[in-house]
C-alpha cells in the first residue's frame, strides 16, 4: 500500500449496496412556505437566498455541506418547493475551516444554516441566547459513540508515547472546537491540566498542522480529518485516539430560529436533501467519497476511511438521546473554559423538521447504534460473512471501483501478503477501541495464543496496545512488515 499526497486518478463509478436511511421525496413532503420574504424579481416575482455555512474538510458533515452541495438535492428540493409558492430561490454555500466563524455569521444574519462540531453547537446555542437571537439544533450529520473522530497526533519522529508526555509540551488545537474538548477531558483522565499544565496554542487546523512540521508544536489535537490527513501523508502519527475517552462526538446542523419560524418548509427542504444525501453516501460509499475527495483535495483513501462503510463516523440525522447526554456532560468543559455561561440543550434542540420529513421511521432508526452502513460482503481468505463490527475489515485495490471485506485484520493481512503492491489501502479496526484506521499505520500486535484468523491485531495508538497486551499474556508488537510476513 502507497501514500499520497493527492487524490489519485480514475474516481470511482459505483459502490456495494448498503441499507441507509431511505432517500424521502421532497415535494411531496414540504410544507407552504409562511411568512417567506424575498426581492423582487423582473417579472413581479420573489428571490429568497438561503445561506448555508459548512465545513468542507470536516468531512463527517458532508451530507449537510460537501456531499449534499455536489448532488444538488438541495436546490432541486428549493425548486419543487418554488413551483408551489412561486418563488425563485438560490442557495449561497458559504465553507469554512471551523464552526466559530459559521455562529458568529448566524448571529449577523448571514448564514440560515450551518453546521458544526458538539462544542462548536453548545457555543452557537450560547451566542444566540445571549444576542438574542437563538439558534436551535435540528440534526446530526456524522458521529462516533465513543469519541473516535478526534485525535491527538505527534511528528512521526516524536518519542512522545502518552497524553502523560504532554506536559510542558507545545500542542495545537483550535479552542472551543470538539478537539479541545478531547484533549482537554482526556489531560484531565491523566491529571494534566490543559491549561495550566502545557502550552495551548489556539490555531486553526491547517495552522496547526503546519506548526507541527516545523517544529512549532510537539503535538497537534484536532478533528476529522485532520489526524488521518496527516497520518495518510507520513506527516504524524497518533498518540491518542479519541474512541479511548469513551464519550460521544458529533457533528450537527443548526438553524437560526427566526429564520426557521418564518421558512419552514426551506427548514424542512434541507433536511429532506440531508436524508437524499445520507441515503446516497450509503449507498455509494466510494463514489461519495470520491465526490468528497474532488471538492475538497482530500485523497479519497482518508475520506473513506471516515465516510465508509463500517467508517469512523457512522451518518444517521437522528438526535439520539446519548448524543444529547453528551452533549449536557460537555457543557461544564466550556463554562469551565469560560467560553460559555450555561446552555440548556433541550431548549436547544428542536426535533419537530427532521421528525416531520422522516416519516415513520424516527423511532426505529433514534432507537439504533448500529452504524447504517456496515462493512458486508465474502471474505475471500478466511471465508464466511465479513458481520462483526468489531473485527470486519476491508480493502480497496488500485484501478478498481469496489472493496473488499474480511471477517478480522488477520484475514485483511493475509490477502495484502498475497497481492503485493496491489491493495492501494487497507482498513482494520482498532482491537481495543473500534477505531477504524490504516492497516498500514496501526500498531499490530500478534497473539500466539490467538486462532490463525484473529493471531494479529492493530491498534491506532502504542497506548492502545499496552492496554491490550496487559491483559493477553504472550501477546507482543511487531511492525506491519512482520506482521504480513508472519500471516499464517
């Protein structure tokens, strides 16, 4: 398997069917637009622009902003809503590399829609309430039960090997973001205070990343999809993977209140494209991400390794209560930080468009953890079903446009031993924390006690592999070269 830099060539056409949210139609579900103003038009019409802020390299919120943008669901739902109230509406996307920037347009008045991280939503539901002019919480795009789509990365050269080691050190991150809150919950686990105890240097993403090439910070903490960019190009490598905090990260759209009282049925038009959205990403998982990769100069390898089938953020709109849990339990993280004051998240959400274009299914689907789109298909080494989460494990072959699954990373090595320089990356999940990442930078461990299917296991972090060696005798790490070599 190879590293690139860019997104390689010859983007892929289909992808294996997965079971998504169903795609809704939207004409037949939105509702008349009330209260809508707009211009003038020449021909004694209106025009009503909806901004919509996003982030495009936050990739597990693409089917609220960089997917749902390429595929149009949204503008063809405007447009059906159009031919029913007779006005023409356009849709301004506006991206940025973070949420803060998208709240504090929302507070201006010149973004409708955004959507952001859990701590970036707490401190928009904050703004609004303090400025008066509330925002409310109305889905979720991408999200991680235990935490996973937040990392903490060192240079490849680091001999930092625990959160322990940071104290002192130089680590950047962007305050206020999902990754501060990680770094700072996680430091606290250890007793390291983040912000007595090491120097925080508040940078934005593609700041920090530079910082920590040229020395500038020992560290980096970000979010999706910082750490497998950087991971992916040989730049960094992982000291903490956030899935070891155990606690629920998510992204999710918000919604200006006034603008949703006065356009629902817009409200509700991008929700139903948000279900299109999700849907197709389920179902087209490598297309998606080659869509993904093309719009924002991601390689597609680390987009899928997110957005995939069996991916670290699972894509479900719902508003689950232990995604709202999380949410209350991150609050005192901010007040502590005095970034906010207080936030009460009920008051926050709003469930009433997403329940209202969902249809019947929201109960079924709020009720589920299960990821919609799971790694499937016949392994074509061990044999069998590729079926538990906590074991499948996938490859994509150079040149061809699908994937390929196995029952566990053992099967996974097996297969690369046998097509070398074939297999353009390779997927497993972390044994401890169910982390999916690169076969190829995890840390393996190998097992003599272990059946031949399950004799190595990966791990994203070294922390994560002493964890497990301490309770498996025998066990011990070998780098992936031997592991392959040593593949029964």
């Amino acid at each position: 398997m190879t590293r690139r830099d860019t997104a390689p060539a010859g983007p892929a056409r289909r992808g294996r069917g997965r079971t998504g949210v169903v795609a809704v139609a939207a004409a037949g579900l939105l509702l008349p637009l009330a209260g809508c103003g707009g211009d003038a038009g020449a021909d004694g019409g209106r025009t009503v622009t909806v901004h919509v802020g996003y982030q495009s390299k936050t990739i597990n919120t693409v089917t609220a902003g960089t997917l749902l943008r390429s595929l149009g669901y949204f503008e063809r739902a405007l447009g059906e809503l159009g031919k029913r109230d007779g006005v023409t509406y356009k849709v301004d996307w506006q991206d940025y590399a973070t949420g803060a920037p998208i709240t504090a347009q929302m507070m201006a008045r010149k973004v409708d829609i955004g959507s952001m991280g859990d701590y970036p939503l707490l401190i928009n539901a904050a703004r609004g309430r303090q400025m008066k002019a509330p925002t409310k919480l109305v889905s979720v795009t991408g999200y991680n039960l235990r935490g996973g789509l937040n990392m903490v990365v060192t240079r490849p050269d680091s001999t930092l090997s625990s959160l322990a080691d940071l104290r002192g050190k130089k680590v950047s991150t962007s305050v206020g973001s999902a990754a501060d809150g990680t770094l700072v919950r996680a430091l606290q686990k250890v007793g390291v205070d983040a912000e007595k105890d090491l120097h925080k240097l508040n940078q934005q993403p593609a700041v920090g990343a530079s910082s920590l090439q040229s020395g500038g910070a020992d560290a980096l903490s970000q979010f999706v999809a910082w750490p497998g960019l950087l991971v992916f190009q040989g730049k960094a490598k992982p000291l903490y993977d956030g899935a070891a905090l155990d606690v629920p990260t998510l992204h999710g759209v918000t919604v200006r209140a006034a603008f949703a009282d006065q356009r629902p049925a817009v409200v509700d038009a991008f929700l139903t494209a948000q279900l299109q959205a999700t849907g197709y990403l389920h179902q087209h998982p490598l297309d998606a991400a080659q869509q993904v990769a093309k719009a924002t100069g991601l390689p597609p390898e680390v987009v899928y390794l997110y957005n995939g089938a069996g991916g670290i953020a699972a894509f479900d709109p719902t508003l689950k209560p232990q995604l709202l849990n999380a949410l209350r339990q991150d609050v005192p993280v901010l007040t502590s930080a005095k970034l906010v004051d207080s936030v009460d998240v009920d008051a926050f959400t709003d469930d009433r468009y997403l329940k209202r274009v969902y249809g019947a299914g929201y109960a079924k689907a709020l009720a589920s953890t299960a990821n919609p789109a799971p790694v499937t298909g016949t392994d074509p080494v061990c044999g069998g079903r590729a079926a538990d989460p906590a074991t499948a494990s996938e490859s994509w072959r150079s040149g061809e446009d699908r994937t390929t699954a196995f029952t566990t990373p053992s099967c996974l090595l097996r297969y690369v031993r046998q097509h070398p320089g074939a297999v353009r990356v390779g997927y497993v999940p972390d044994a401890l924390t169910g982390t999916r990442w690169f076969a190829d930078s995890s840390v393996w461990v190998r097992d003599p006690a272990a059946a031949p299917s399950a004799r190595f296991q990966p791990f994203t972090t070294p922390a994560n592999a002493r964890e497990w060696i301490a309770r498996h005798p025998g066990a011990r790490v070998v780098g992936y070269d031997a592991a392959l070599r040593e593949s029964p």
